[in-house]
C-alpha cells in the first residue's frame, strides 16, 4: 500500500513545518515536517525540500510497515500506522502490542493500543494524546 494525500495530511499536522533545524522535546534535531534522518544545527531548508523530505521519510517506512503487518489493511487504518511509524519508528512498530494484536485480527484491541503512545521522555505530551486520537479515529473509520 501507499500513504494517501489524507495520512500525508495527518502526519503534517501534527509535525507542523519548520524550516530551521531544532531540537524536539527529546533532544532529537529535526528540520521540515519531523525529518530526523541528517539533521544538524543550523541547518535550513526551503518548503520545497521539507516536502521532498518528508515524502522520503514516508517511502523508507512504507515497506517497514508493509513487513510487519500481515492483517489486511483498508487505506485508512494504513494512514493511520504510517503516522503512528513516521512519529514513532518502525522498532517501536514492531515490538509494540498493537502489532501484536493487529496481527492476529484484534483490530478493536489494536486500535486501543495507540493510545498508550503518548509519552516522550517518560512524560505524557498533550500533543501525542491529541496525535493518537487522531491516529486510532481514522484506524477505526470505515473507508
């Protein structure tokens, strides 16, 4: 499967866009739409590249995600994991108990389980709770 215009529309409402490089929550550099890959202090980009960026990023998760999830998917309930894995990362995909479940046909149980993400640096970021909601209601929205 592909990301659709919607989930690349998730994923950059919650990212937001900056053009400057800084420092997430966490301490990660990030530049354009959360792009991690490479990032320095300093650096500046154009819309343009954050576009291009983020269309890399996504593309290098796709076939994580298409590797890890043997439940078939419809195209809203893939939006909503490739968020879920562009904010996250594929390990945390795949050692996550929303795969686990996914993977063996709970999908109710698993569109729980994104709810539990909601931390960063061990603290509960009302962003990431906002993030999930959004993420597990698109999960559970019948295409």
């Amino acid at each position: 499967m592909r990301t659709s215009q919607r989930g690349l529309n998730l994923i950059k409402s919650f990212e937001g866009l900056r053009l400057q490089a800084y420092q997430d929550s966490v301490g990660v550099w990030t530049i354009g739409y959360g792009t991690t890959r490479g990032v320095k202090t300093g650096m500046s980009i154009s819309k343009e590249q954050a576009e291009r960026m983020l269309l890399n990023d996504v593309q290098r998760f796709e076939p994580e995600v298409q590797r890890m999830i043997t439940a078939p998917l419809n195209q809203n309930q893939w939006d909503a994991l490739m968020s879920f894995t562009y904010n996250l990362g594929a390990g945390n995909l795949e050692s996550s108990t929303l795969r686990r479940l996914l993977n063996v046909g709970d999908y109710s149980g698993a569109a729980e389980q994104f709810l539990r993400w909601n931390k960063a640096g061990g603290k509960v970021l009302s962003g990431l709770t906002r993030r999930r909601e959004a993420e597990r209601a698109l999960f559970l929205e019948a295409v």
